[in-house]
C-alpha cells in the first residue's frame, strides 16, 4: 500500500511537472523575447535534466538520488509556476500599451446663476462646442437627449465669451480644455456649473510604418502629458517632448529635447503661433505632426506616458536619490524644500522636482535637465539594485494603464531579442534647441491672453536638423 501510494505521488508531481514544462514553453515562444540560439541551450538543458530527473525518481536502486531528483522536480515545478507568472504578466503589460482607442471626456457647462440643472432643461436652447473634428460625435450624444440649436465655434477662448456673455445658453468642452482655462482664469469655475458630462471614444494615432527597428533607423517621439488617470482616458498638454533617433546599425542614440513652451505653429493651423505643449491639447496626432514640421522629419512611432507614470514607478522602488544643484522651495509642494545636495525623492517629490522651472534662471532649460536626472536616477535604482527582481511584477501592475505606444507588441519585443542576442554597446548623445524668453498671444488661448513662451531659436533648430539627419544617415 505504501509503495503505490509513493507510485501515485510520483505520477502526480511527473505530470505537473510536464505540465508546467509545456505551458513554460508555451509563455516563453508567446512572449518571444528569447533569441534563438539561447532557446536552444536553454530547452536542451531543460530537456536532460528532465531525463535524468526522470530516471532518478524511478531508480531503484539509489533511495538518496530518488528523493533529490523527486525534491529537484517539486522545486522546478513551483520555479516554473512563477516564471509562467513573470512572462504572462510581461506579455499583458506589452499588449496593454496597444489600445487603439483614446476616451475623451466631454463637459457640458452653463453659468452657475442660471435655471439649468440638466441636460433637458436645454431643450430648444443654443448649444455651443468647437468646430473639429470631434463636432459630429457631440451632435449625435446631444440629439440622443434633446433637440437644440447647435453653434459651431473655431476658437474654444470665444465659446467662453460668449457663454460670459450670454450669448449662448451652453458649451460643450473636452476635460484638457478645462484645465488649460482653469491656469490662465482661476475665476472660472467659480461662475460655472456642470451639468453633463459625456465620452466619445476616438481612434488613436497610428503610423503606417513599415520600418524594421531592430535593422533601419527610426524616431521615437516621448510625449509626457501633464494629467493623472490612466493614460488613454485623457489629454492634457505635453509637458516633455523628446525626440529619441535609433540608428540600430551603429549603435548611435540621439536625444533632441524641444521645451515645453517653445513657440511654434501648430500643424494645420493659421494665425498665432502657439507654446509646444498645447499641441497635447489636440491629441499626439497634433505633436507628432508639429515636430515633424518642426524639424522636417518623419516620426516613426510614438511613445505616451502621463503624470501617473513617474509617481508610482518611484514610488514602487522606494524612492530615488537625485542631486539638486541649489537649494530652493518648490513651486509645486506648498512647504515642500529641496536642498542642495543629494536628496531621497518619494514620486509626488520627484515629479515635482522634474516639473520644477521657476527656481532657475534658465527655467525650462534646467527643467529638462532635472528630468534626465531624475530618468537616470531610476535607470540607477533598477539596474544596480534588486528591485527590478524583488518589484519587479508590482512594477508592471502599476504601469498599467500609464503606456501608450503604437509600437507593435512583436516589434517590441524583437526590439528587446536584438539587444539580449546582440548586446550592443549604445552611444548615447543629447542636445536640446535653444531660445529666448518672452510673451506672447497663442493659437489656443488667443488674444484674451497674453503668455510665458519661448521664441524659438532659428539657428539651434538648424543644428538639430543636421545633427538627426546625420544620425540616421550612419551605416
């Protein structure tokens, strides 16, 4: 009776094992990550260990290497369980970053003195929204509730004149729009009330990019927008804009920073030239195509994190260690002080400190340099630590929803195959177009405001047009 209760406790831990085996296998050639020449040494080891643990476990003769080779088996079993675990997770976050669509949440806004409380009671009055591209999708989730005069505008500044004026009984404006108002007029939503509010789901960007990353040159556009919640679920002005050009043949990485503020003319737009930043305003479409004019280039895929991104992923590590320059106070934590030195920043301190510009001299051009520092002071966190193996699953878990990418999961991931079976030495270079200090009218906010920006430096955007163009010419 003992022997074939043994017997069956054999089988049992064999057949899990050989499970676990075939679903390993399974998640590993899912995942695809794994060059080739490693899978092959990889899976011969697996498969004579197998083979000897096999014959251990029904030896005979040898009770010590039947109980290690059944102990080794158990303990490759429960191994397998969390590797499953590891890869399923990586592969979900991978295709997570795929959405393609964005949910653009709509506000419909009266004046706070009025008699309207809801949607019907704007039944036969005058409704006004922008005319864009956008115009036909409000149309239809207004018709579904009630019948009203629609009023196109071109300029979302006018619509709320002319609900300050009274010329209109209502407007309707997407979530960005109210938080660019709500910097430039604090008195706003003191004087107005929401009474409905809406989504119109929107197809995001998408390249027909042929590009092979991991053999032909590409650009990587990283657009940082200044929102919280997760990242297909809003807009918002992009805060970081950098332009990351790969040559996989040499090797060679270039960063071009653009502040945030440099004053340039929106793709598609006539008129007033406009900050950088409020082209996230319009969705990555508009940033994309005004830096690809910018620079006359082609942007090949894009890559779109928010607020969230920062805060959780230093705050999942335990924080990081940057060295400030100068002592100041923030502008962004009431009360909060960064000392000169090196400080331990948790993930509200760091994103304050990379969003800091007020306390320099040379503002938005400090500011992109505390963001680099605070990069590579994660980069340094992950890499020289065992956070990345002990957070590593939390870490995913708190990304999600903070990626954006239109970089397929398969080119993703033979991006990540070329480096583990190339292991290239990366050259990495960083410039940054310059400009001067001054204000300015803008595109989005029009003549009733005049703002902070950056006159854009000719001569430096030249450079940077060589400089990419060099890079990508490399072989």
């Amino acid at each position: 009776m003992k022997s074939i209760l043994k017997n069956i406790t054999n089988i049992i831990i064999i057949l899990l094992f050989l499970l676990f085996f075939t679903i390993l296998s399974y998640s590993i050639f899912k995942l695809n990550i794994l060059p080739t020449k490693y899978l092959i040494i990889g899976f011969s080891v697996l498969i004579l260990v197998t083979i000897v643990l096999l014959f251990g476990i029904f030896s005979k003769k040898h009770k010590a290497f039947r109980t290690l080779s059944f102990i080794i088996m158990l303990l490759l079993t429960v191994f397998s369980c969390f590797t499953i675990n590891y890869l399923n997770n990586t592969y979900n976050f991978i295709n997570s970053t795929q959405n393609k669509y964005d949910t653009l949440n709509y506000s419909v806004i009266v004046l706070k003195d009025s008699n309207y409380t809801s949607i019907d009671n704007l039944k036969d009055k005058t409704v006004s929204y922008l005319n864009d591209s956008y115009n036909l999708d409000i149309n239809n989730e207004l018709n579904s509730k009630i019948t009203y005069r629609e009023e196109l505008v071109d300029d979302f500044t006018k619509m709320v004149s002319l609900l300050n004026n009274k010329d209109t009984d209502a407007i309707v404006l997407e979530d960005s729009y109210l938080t660019l108002i709500e910097e430039e007029d604090t008195t706003f939503y003191n004087n107005i009330k929401v009474i409905y509010t809406f989504q119109i789901k929107v197809k995001t960007h998408e390249e027909s990019d042929d590009t092979i990353i991991t053999q032909e040159p590409f650009i990587l556009y990283i657009s940082g927008i200044d929102q919280y919640g997760n990242v297909n679920t809003v807009r918002g002005r992009s805060d970081v804009n950098q332009l990351v050009v790969v040559n996989p043949k040499t090797n060679h990485i270039l960063l071009v920073n653009t502040p945030r503020d440099y004053y340039v003319r929106l793709a598609g737009t006539i008129g007033l030239k406009d900050k950088l930043t409020h082209a996230g305003i319009y969705g990555i479409n508009k940033s994309i195509d005004t830096l690809e004019d910018l620079y006359d280039i082609n942007i090949n895929h894009y890559l779109r994190v928010n607020f969230n991104t920062l805060v959780k992923v230093v705050d999942v590590i335990g924080g990081i260690d940057v060295y400030s320059d100068k002592t100041f106070n923030s502008f962004h934590i009431k009360g909060w002080t960064v000392s000169k030195g090196l400080n331990h920043f948790n993930g509200k301190e760091a994103l304050a400190y990379s969003r800091e510009r007020y306390a320099y001299i040379d503002g938005d051009h400090h500011r992109g340099r505390n963001q680099q520092d605070v990069i590579t002071a994660i980069i340094n966190k992950i890499t020289t630590s065992k956070v990345l193996i002990s957070k590593y699953n939390s870490i995913l878990n708190v990304l999600d929803g903070s990626f954006q990418t239109d970089i397929s999961t398969s080119g993703i991931t033979s991006f990540i195959k070329y480096q583990l079976d190339k292991m290239p030495s990366w050259k990495v270079e960083s410039i940054a177009v310059s400009g001067y200090n001054s204000y300015n009218y803008t595109y989005s906010m029009g003549y009733n405001y005049k703002l902070y920006v950056m006159e854009s430096d000719y001569d430096s955007i030249e450079t940077a047009k060589e400089k990419i163009k060099e890079v990508l010419n490399e072989s």
